[in-house]
C-alpha cells in the first residue's frame, strides 16, 4: 500500500485503541482468575490490603498475588494505594467484582470469553467448512459462563419488571399457571420464576442434555423441585399443550429454526397464553449497533450464536443473530403464526416483548 496517504494522528489513535482491546483481552483470565482464586473475595473481605495479606488470606504465592493486582490497578479493576503498596475494592468495584448476589456480578462474562478461546481450533474449522457449530459442542466453560453472567440480572428484572409489563400474566401466575421455559440453560430463569409463583408449574425445556442436568441439580438446590421440573426437548419439539406461558430467555435468535419454534409455541399455548420473548438489546439496523454493547453482541454472536443456528438450521432458515432487529424477530415469529408482537419493557441490554397468536 502507499503510506503517503495515512493520517498519523489516525493510525496513532488506532494503535492507542489496540492497547486498549489488546490489554482487556489478555486481561480477561485474570478476571477469571480473580475470581476462582477467591481474590476479588479476598480484597472485599479484608478493606485495604497488601499483597501480602492477599496471599495469606488466599494461599496463593505473595509474588503472584502482587502481579495479579498491578494488573488489576491498572486495568482499574481495584484501587492501588501507593504510599502503603495497598490495594482495595472501591464499593462499586465490590459491587460487580467480589458480591455473587449482586445484579451485576460480572465475572462469568469473561468465563464466556475465554470458553471461545478453547473452542478457537474447532470454530475456525467451523467457519472455513461452512458447517457451523452447535452449542452443545462449546466448552462447559460457556455454559457456566452464560448462567452466571445472564442470572443476576433475570434476578434483577424478571419478577419485579419484565413479567409485570405483560398483560395479565402476573394474575395467572399468582392463581397457578402452567408455564415453559425453553432453550432454559442452567434453569436460571425457571427457578426464579418458580421461588417467585409457587402455585404454578414450571417446566424447562433445552435441546442440550448437559444443561438440563445441571438445571435440575440447581432446582433441587435451590428447593423448588416440587414445582419445576426440566427436560431434554427442542424448541420446535417440546412436549405438553395449553401453557398459560411460554418463555424464551436469549435463546431464540440462537436457534436453527426459529419459524419452526414460534409455530410449536403457537401451538402449545392455552387460549389467552403469552409468549415472553427476551432478546438482546439492538437497534433497527447494523449501523445503529456500532457502539460498546454491540460489539459484545455481535462478538458473541459470530463465534457462538449465528454458529448454532448455521449448525442446526434448513438451507432456508433464517440465522438471526444476537442483533436480529424488532423487525427481523417479528418476521421469523409472525411466519410461524405468532403476529401479535409488543416491545413490552427493555433495559440497557435487552429487550422484553410479549407475543401472542
Ligand atoms: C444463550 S443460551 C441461554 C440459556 C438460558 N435461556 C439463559 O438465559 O440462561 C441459549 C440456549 O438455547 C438453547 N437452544 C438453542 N437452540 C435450541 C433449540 N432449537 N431448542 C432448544 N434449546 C435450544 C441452547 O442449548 C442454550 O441453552
């Protein structure tokens, strides 16, 4: 190329925002780390600390605790006291780091990162053949991943904002509905909705059997396996019909045949049954989602979602991508005979509609 034309400033720039991107992605197993080691705890527990007492406190070699949290300060992901060589947790920094009940807990998203740094041979190949890749064939790291980072903000919205914004829905699930979870995961959203409604049945439905195994052991945990119960199903196969609700948690622009999955839902729901849909937040076209949360979005979705609907998708499928618009989500839902479509509540990252024929 000729280099007479480039803008220093620009490839200054440039360059000043690779470090930036460079540094987040080698930071990122540092978070996970941090929070495996107990580290993040570790800071929180103890108030302003050297390396030393981390150690103590953890276990872990003094030295390497050292150079964890210089890492840590300079990423500001804890505050760095020089004349005492000390380090702390700020409350927010506590808030999002070391506080597992916390509606932000953010360490299971590097868990997500990291899950596609072990697939990365395998996803390569996945793209070059064409073949896609299905969920089921990630890393467990992406499933633990995916239920820690999506958990505490179904905790957050799910019961006091999303499932009030639907109409009547509350009512129904008060009085005992009949209710289905499906692409459930973990379970992470049926076992909230079944602590919040312990009139009503709950059964979680995901094609990937892994995930149904750990959805019950969590129900049996969390002591609601009296009202919930999960099973290996697909979307577009789920058994049982007259559900007062179905729900989608961030799994329909996952799935290879998603006009397939709103026609089964359109069937299995009772007359005056609600489908509760939750996307990602995404704005009407790609040039609206050029911003920090789209690119996460879009990250995720080239290496993981699009993959699992490219995998297990009809030549003709649509792959709609953790970005799908209202109008991408209402087309594939309306031709499976769900036309009724309302943005019902959002957040800053995802949207909440309810659907019904
Ligand atoms: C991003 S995860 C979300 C999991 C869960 N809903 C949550 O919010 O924690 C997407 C889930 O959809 C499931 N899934 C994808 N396609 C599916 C299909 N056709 N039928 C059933 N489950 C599917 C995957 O196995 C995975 O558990």
């Amino acid at each position: 190329m000729d280099t007479t034309t480039l803008n220093p400033d620009k490839v200054d720039a440039f360059v000043g925002q690779f470090v930036t991107d460079f540094g987040a992605a080698l930071f990122a197993p540092l978070v996970v780390l941090g929070d495996r080691l107990g580290l993040y705890k570790a800071l929180a527990a103890g108030g302003r600390q050297t390396a030393a007492d981390i150690s103590t406190r953890t276990g872990i070699r003094e030295r390497s605790v050292a150079e964890w949290l210089r890492a840590n300060a300079a990423a500001g992901y804890v505050t760095y006291d020089a004349p005492t060589d000390s380090y702390a947790l700020s409350p927010e920094q506590e808030f999002t780091l070391a506080d597992e009940s916390s509606p932000a807990f953010l360490p299971g998203a590097f868990q997500i990162a990291l899950s596609v740094g072990r697939d990365i041979d395998r996803i390569t190949d996945a793209l070059r053949s064409g073949r896609g890749y299905g969920w089921d064939e990630h890393d467990a790291l992406l499933f633990e991943g995916t239920e820690r980072f999506f958990r505490p903000g179904y905790a957050a919205n799910l019961v006091d904002s999303w499932l009030p914004s639907l109409d009547g829905v509350v009512d129904k699930l008060v009085a005992g509905a009949r209710v289905a979870d499906v692409g459930c995961g973990h379970g992470a959203s049926t076992i909230l909705m079944a602590q919040a409604y312990p009139a009503s049945r709950f059964v979680g439905f995901d094609f990937h059997a892994a995930s149904i195994d750990a959805a019950r052991k969590r129900a049996a945990e969390a002591g609601v396996a009296d009202r919930v119960t999960f099973q290996v199903a697909g979307a577009d196969d789920f058994p049982g019909k007259d559900y007062d609700l179905v729900t989608l948690f961030d799994c329909f622009h996952d799935m290879g045949r998603p006009i397939d999955a709103a026609r089964h839902i359109a069937r299995a729901l009772s007359p005056g049954g609600t489908l509760l849909l939750v996307e990602p937040q995404a704005g009407h076209d790609v040039a609206d989602n050029l911003n920090p949360v789209g690119r996460v979005f879009y990250s995720a979705s080239t290496t993981i979602c699009t993959l699992n609907a490219i995998r297990y998708g009809a030549a003709d499928s649509p792959v709609l991508g953790a970005q799908a618009s209202d109008a991408d989500l209402e087309r594939a839902l309306a031709a499976g005979g769900l036309t009724s479509v309302r943005l019902a509540t959002s957040t800053p990252f995802n949207r909440v509609f309810e659907v019904r024929p």
